[in-house]
C-alpha cells in the first residue's frame, strides 16, 4: 500500500466554508443545493471540490456533483470501494416500513414535479397514500422514519408543526437514497409475482435491476 499524502489549500477566508461542508457532508450525506445555497455553490466550484475529495479520500470517502438535480453526496471512494469496514460506512440500512415511505415519497415527488415551486406534501395526504398501498401505520414508527429521513436531507419539514396539515417538503436527494438490493426486495413485495410471472420473467432475460418506473406499470 502506497504512502497516503494529502495536499491541499484552503485560503483563510474558505476555512470556515470548507469545515462546514465537510462535517455537513459527514452528518447528513447530501448537501442541496435548493437548501444550502452558500454551501453547495461551494463545494461545486471545481478547485473546492478537488480539495474536498483529497480530504475525504484520506478517510475512504469522496463527494460527487449533480447538478442536474443540484445534489451533492458523500459516497466510498473507488478506491477504498471493496475495503472492510469502509464500503457501507456512510449506508443507512431502512427498516421494512422505512423503505416502503421511502418509495412513496419519491412517487409523490415525482407526481408533483414541476408544478410549484419547491416539491410539498401534506402529512395528510400522504398517510392516505401509504393506506392505498395498505402499509401498517403505527405513529411512532412513523415519526421516527420522518425524523430519520429529515436528519439524511431527504425531507424537510417544521418540528413545531404537528396534525395532517404538516407540510412535508420532498427533495430530489430522495433518488439517491437506495440501497440496490434491499430495493430489490422491497419492489418484489410490492409487485407480488406468482411463481408464472417470475418464469416469464426469466425467459424475457430481464435485468436483476429494478427502477422505479415499474411501479407504474402496476395494476391494482
């Protein structure tokens, strides 16, 4: 194994900026764009993110951009990608019921995609979604994965208002919130396949990749 050498720069005036970013990054995985403005135009400037990435590899981690969606994530750097006790270091493994939210609030994002500024959801609205679906609703359950969802930057919303009148503010974070194969397991769950259906699937030659355009193809 090669020396690890870390060389970087930050001008006085960045330190605060660069520290910031670095330990946001480490809390919560994402920092948006639509929600730290100061922070993620720092980080996306390229010499910043340059010396961000040199930081965080020297403790197995890296930060990629999108700016499509204006997300930036703390993911295992290649490198380090296969080490022990490095790969899902920066992982939250959900419960059953926290994933199966999960995937009905990035339904719910997408339905309201484009319409209003910002992408909300009313606590209200959103059991009534989860009961279409017949998932268990049990409050503490749920205000626990709404806690934990805020705390990752997948959510937001405003702890001193409480009632189905809360609004609950989805972001495009939400999409890079899967672990692949508890994914898989939960998408299964959902479409139900009799063993017919899963023998027509294998002679189809389909991908073990799921996505989540194939819950619109469901039929209830």
């Amino acid at each position: 194994m090669s020396d690890i050498r870390l060389e970087i720069s930050v001008k006085e005036e960045s330190i605060n900026l660069f520290k910031r970013s670095i330990r946001k990054l480490l809390e919560s995985t994402f920092i948006l764009q639509s929600k730290d403005e100061k922070l993620y135009q720092f980080v996306s400037r390229e010499s910043n993110r340059q010396d961000i990435s040199e930081y965080l590899r020297m403790i197995g981690f890296d930060v990629i951009i999108d700016e499509k969606t204006g997300v930036c994530m703390l993911i295992a750097s290649e490198e380090d990608a296969e080490t022990t006790g490095l790969k899902r270091a920066n992982v939250v493994t959900f419960t059953t019921l926290q994933y199966h939210l999960l995937l009905v609030l990035w339904e719910v994002y997408l339905e309201n995609l484009g319409y209003n500024e910002g992408n909300f959801v009313t606590k209200g609205d959103l059991i009534d979604k989860m009961k279409s679906y017949g998932l268990p609703l049990v409050r503490a359950d749920l205000n626990a994965a709404f806690r934990l969802f805020k705390k990752y930057s997948l959510i937001n919303f405003n702890d001193e208002e409480e009632g189905e009148d809360m609004q609950i503010e989805l972001y495009p974070s939400l999409q890079f919130g899967w672990d692949v194969p508890q994914f898989q397991t939960v998408v299964k769950e959902y479409l139900k396949e009799t063993p017919e259906e899963e023998e027509v699937q294998r002679n189809e030659n389909l991908t073990d990749q799921v996505i989540p355009e194939d819950f619109e193809e469901e039929e209830e």
